[in-house]
C-alpha cells in the first residue's frame, strides 16, 4: 500500500479543524476537493476516519491514524530538507506573550546557523501542552508548571532561564523613588494581573507568598492596557521580568525586587516519543547561552522561585 502524503495532509488539516470547510481553506483548496481526498484516503485504508453526523468528528479508527499521520508528515519533511538542504522546519508555540518569549530564543539559538522556525502563540501553558502531545508542535517556550489531571503526561521539559523579576509602578506610586523594593513592600498595593488569575500561576504564587492580598484581573487586553492602568492607578503595580521590553516607558519604573528576588522560570517543552532532529543542537545553544550571559544562577539564600518549580533545578 502506498500512502499519499497529500492524502495525510489534507486528513490531520481536517482532523485540527473538524471542519471540512476550514481545512479547505487552509489547503488552498475547495471543500469538494478536499471531499474527494478523504474518500480517496478512506477507501485506500478501507476505514472510516470521520464520522458525518451532527457535525464532523474523528471515529475510532481516526483517532488511532492520527498520530501516526503527523510523524509521517513531519518525516517526509525532513526527508526533503535532506536533499534540498534546506535544514528541517522547527515548530515552536509560545506563550507568556507580554513577556516576549521568542527574544530568549533569538538569543540561543543565533550562534547555531539557519534553522528554520515557524513561531505560534500559545493561548497558555494548558493548551501548547495540548498541541505537543496531538503532534501539532515540535516544542512549546513558557512558563511551565504542574498541570491537573496528568494533562502533561508524556512531555519532557527542561529549565533554561531564570530571569529575575522586577515591579513596576506609576509616577504617583508612594514606592516610586526607590532603588530597590522587597517584595513584603508591596503588601499594601494592588497586584495588577494582564490576564485572570488562575491562568498566571507565577503571579499567583507570588501573591500568595508575600501575602498581596488585593489584586485586580480580568480579560488579556494586551500591553497597553496594562501599562495604561498602571501609569494611572497610585497603587497599583505589576511584575515583569527585568530584561522583558515595556513599551512607552514614559512615567512608569521598573523597580528591581530584592531579599529575596523573585525568578521567573523559563523552560523548553517537548513529547519525548517525537523528538524533533534538531533538538539536541537547539539545547546546546541554550545551554551555552545560559553558561555565558549566566542565565541559571540561583542561590536559595538570595532568591525565590515557586516550590513547583524546585524541581526543575535539579535536572538544569
């Protein structure tokens, strides 16, 4: 039997959108076309793969394909960044947005030649785990942390950066003229959080530990937004990570957090059962990078990082 690769492609673009009419338009196809390569590839495997009724969903014998069908397209991939050299496409999902994930990764990974990155924002850790284990993506970048439910059963994670955290505050802030700030200094502020709480574990954990007992959420509305209030509002203030752009910094401080100094944890993600080939090139690169701008001192009697991400250390 000789399977299209086509044929699997037009299937795992249906299967991602359970929409034949979506999947069409991400194929650059129509929708009768791509009706026809799934009867095509139906008829070749002699099963069913979707089930038509009351909306499109995958039947049993798709749900057992699919997997299978991604590792098959991302090896006829490679196969052909082998004679094209092209190099092979990594795939990587972000998430932490307003915290710019990718400049860390710019930075690892620009002493190690062409590689070919296809960036996407993850709406969260949750939800990039999701896309690891269906094959959707080679690596997730962010803020990992404990999942429920063994959600991330079966993904591999390594720690790569701990970029210390600073507040930051408007001009009308009763803390805005300090050189430095404990973070027991803040107790009397509100948190500022740019999205709900239960979605931002760091900041959770971090209020939860230096007892900030008021804190204001709500929808992600961007940067901006944030900035706006905090600008505004004389006792509101947020955490950001020290080296992390802020735009408009016009009458906001970035105030550095000591005794002790928060760290923000920074790790790779990857299903461990699909290695990308570039994997162990792209760790190397991190791992110098770390080595040399020093981005893994941690020294318990100086600094504070969540007890869910203790773990993380000892397999640095």
């Amino acid at each position: 039997m000789d399977l299209d690769l086509a044929l699997v492609r037009a299937f795992v673009a249906t299967a991602r959108t359970l929409h034949f009419g979506r999947a069409a338009e991400e194929l650059n196809t129509s929708q009768q076309a791509l009706s026809k390569r799934m009867a095509r590839l139906e008829k070749l495997l002699s099963v069913r793969l979707f089930e038509r009724q009351g909306g499109t969903r995958l039947s049993e014998a798709g749900e057992r394909f699919l997997p299978a069908a991604r590792e098959a397209l991302a090896a006829g991939e490679r196969a052909i960044a082998a004679v094209t050299g092209a190099g092979p496409v990594v795939r990587i999902d972000t998430w932490g947005h307003l915290y710019a994930p990718m400049r860390t990764v710019a930075e690892a990974v620009q002493p190690l030649g062409p590689v070919r990155w296809e960036p996407s924002p993850g709406r969260d850790w949750p939800s990039v785990a999701g896309a690891l284990l269906r094959g959707d993506t080679d690596l997730g970048f962010g803020r990992v942390h404990p999942l429920p439910d063994g959600l991330d059963a079966g993904l591999t994670q390594r720690l790569v950066r701990l970029e210390p955290v600073d507040a930051v505050v408007g001009p009308s802030h009763p803390l805005s003229a300090a050189d430095a700030l404990r973070p027991a200094d803040l107790r009397d502020s509100v948190l500022w959080c740019p999205a709900e709480l239960p979605r931002l574990d760091f900041l959770r954990r971090f209020a939860d530990e230096f007892r900030i007992l008021r804190r204001h959420d709500g929808p992600n509305l961007g940067l901006d937004h944030l900035v706006r209030h905090i600008r505004t509002e004389p006792d509101a203030f947020t955490l950001f990570p020290a080296d992390a752009p802020l735009p408009d910094h016009a009458g906001l401080r970035c105030i550095p957090l000591v005794e002790p100094t928060p760290l923000y944890a920074w790790s790779l993600a990857w299903r461990e059962s699909s290695r990308h080939p570039q994997l162990d090139t792209l760790l190397r690169g991190f791992t110098e990078a770390g080595r040399t701008r020093r981005w893994l001192d941690y020294t318990p009697q100086r600094d504070w990082l969540p007890d869910t991400d203790h773990p993380k250390l000892a397999v640095r």
